[in-house]
C-alpha cells in the first residue's frame, strides 16, 4: 500500500523576514491517503507545486494547504501532503480533485 506523508512549517513575521521559517517537521510520515488528508487538517486552500495537468516527471509534486494567520500571535502554519515515489500522473490527478487543488 502507498504511503503518503504530511509536512508543515509555521511562518512568524520574524522568520519572513529572514525568509525562512520558525519551526517545520513531519506531522506524520508512511500513512494512508486517508490519513494524510486528515492530516491537512483544513488548514486553507490547497495548492499543487506543480501545475496541472501532471505528466509522467511528476515525483516531487506535492500539495501544501495554505493556513490563516494565527490572531493570537501572527504566525501562519501551512501543511503539505507528500505523495509516494510512484504515484502515476493519473492518481495524481485524483488526489487533486479530491483535494480540491487548485
């Protein structure tokens, strides 16, 4: 079974600054699918690094779901889903459309 991995980054005005960000890290690693999108956790809108339509050099594609900025203390938390190595441009496509990719 493919498994699939869930990254995030939390961004403040201080780590922007020096483009780069405050904290990042795994929130999981070798899921299911269902487990990854789970993961994304609503963050925001959905993203692909790579337009679409994917074509057969897809590896390395993956989707981050832009989060809303934090009121408490202005950071911003964004969340990527990581397809496995091999996943074909067809079932790439699924998880976009399942994602609501844009």
């Amino acid at each position: 079974m493919p498994k699939f991995s869930v990254t995030y980054e939390i961004i403040t005005q201080e780590s922007a600054e020096h483009g780069d960000t405050a904290e990042d890290g795994f929130i999981s690693k070798d899921v299911s699918l269902r487990h990854a999108i789970a993961d994304l956790d609503g963050c925001g809108h959905v993203e692909a690094s790579q337009s679409l339509p994917f074509d057969s050099s897809s590896y390395g594609v993956w989707f981050t779901s832009y989060g809303e900025m934090n009121l408490r203390d202005g950071s911003y938390e964004n969340r990527s889903l990581h397809p496995p190595r091999g996943t074909t441009p067809a079932s790439m496509r699924r998880i976009a459309r399942l994602l609501g990719a844009r």
